[in-house]
C-alpha cells in the first residue's frame, strides 16, 4: 500500500501531524488526563489516561481490522547512516513478516520556511508498517505513548498515529491530556461521539457538537 497515496484519497489535503483535531472537520478530541489531579495523584491520574485511552483504541478497532502503524521520529543529533529502524516495532508487533515489511521515508524540514535552506537536523524520519489489531501488544503500546511526558517508563518520545483500514479512521494521543480522533465519514465516529460524550474536551465541545449533532 502507497501511504501518500491513501492518505491523499481518503484524508485529502490532510497533514499528518498534531493537532490533527484542528486539521481535519469530522474529528473529535477526547480528554485523557485531567491536569489537577496530577499535582494531587500521579498514580490516579495515570489511571484515568490508560483506562480512558485503551477503551477509546478497543471502541474504534475491532481485533481483526488493519491498520498502519506510523511513527514519525526526529534523530537531530544523529547522522542519516546511524539512525536505524526503530525498536518500537520489533516490541510491539507480534508478527514477523509486518516488521520486516516496514518502511521508511525521510521527509526534509518540514517547517522550513521557503526562502530557508533545509536543514538535515529537522528532517523527519517516518516509519510505517501494515498489520492487524491482533498482531500488536496495544496495551503496552498505548501505556508506553501516554507515559512520555510524565516520566513513566516504558515511553515512546515519537509521534505514533493508527490509521484504521477498515473504518477509515486516525487515533492519535498527543500526550497524556488527550487523543484526537478523526474519521473519513461522519457516520464511523458517531457510535463513539455518543458512548465517550462525558469525555469529550470541554473547550472543543461545541465544535464537536456542531459536526455530530447540527
């Protein structure tokens, strides 16, 4: 599968990068971690983010659907003939035949300006594969992407994206406050629009509402 190609036919015109809740208009934005309670409970808080994060993966994947599993990673500090195919997929893919199928695309200062000299140090190295639900151990996954900014070990530092085949739609956890959510259709996002409601961001909730109720 050519990922450029089916991001551009069902996610058109699309940047595959955060906030992709702002990038895309049938999306939705979830609360993970409520900030408060960190400073009360970090072991609580903690609890809510995983516990929230793996129900919303579980609701929007069924154990048999696709996906591609994207990771975009910067190696500012690393020369292009160091950086190696990321652990991150070794761990947590069950299967061989998906890790050894797994790509790699280095994409050139995407921030730079066009009047700038691209500078190697930004380039972003995305890493994609192709795989069933039932070949990830998910639950480590999703623990080790939500642990990044808490200092929690295991953590993933890297931007990882889910893109369901199937239902066509992106999950994405953009760190442990929330996820972003957002589907090809209006219709695929609706079942989790009115099961999660209670957890919808607050601050987007009228946008939301105004794509899932008007």
């Amino acid at each position: 599968m050519d990922l450029k190609k089916y991001l551009e036919e069902q996610f058109e015109n699309l940047t595959l990068e955060p906030p992709l809740f702002y990038g895309w208009d049938v999306s939705i934005r979830f609360e993970l971690g409520n900030p408060p309670m960190f400073r009360i409970n970090k072991e609580h808080y903690m609890e809510q983010v995983y516990y929230r994060s793996l129900e919303l993966f579980k609701a929007l994947h069924d154990i048999e659907d696709e996906v591609l599993v994207i990771t975009h990673a910067y190696f500012a500090d690393r020369p292009k003939n160091k950086v190696k195919k990321l652990n991150l997929y070794k761990k947590y893919i069950k299967r061989k035949e998906p890790i050894r199928a797994l790509r790699l695309e280095i994409l050139p200062d995407i921030n730079c300006e066009p009047d700038e000299m691209p500078d190697p140090r930004n380039n972003m190295y995305r890493y994609w594969t192709r795989c069933r639900i039932r070949d990830l151990n998910y639950i480590p996954l999703i623990k080790a992407i939500c642990n990044h900014d808490v200092g929690i070990k295991p953590m993933i530092y890297h931007r990882v994206y889910f893109i369901n085949i199937n239902k066509k739609t992106i999950f994405h956890i953009y760190d442990d406050r929330g996820c972003d959510v957002i589907a090809s259709s209006r219709d695929e996002l609706m079942r989790i629009f009115e099961g999660f409601n209670d957890w919808i961001l607050d601050y987007d909730r009228e946008r939301i509402n105004r794509v899932f109720l008007e």
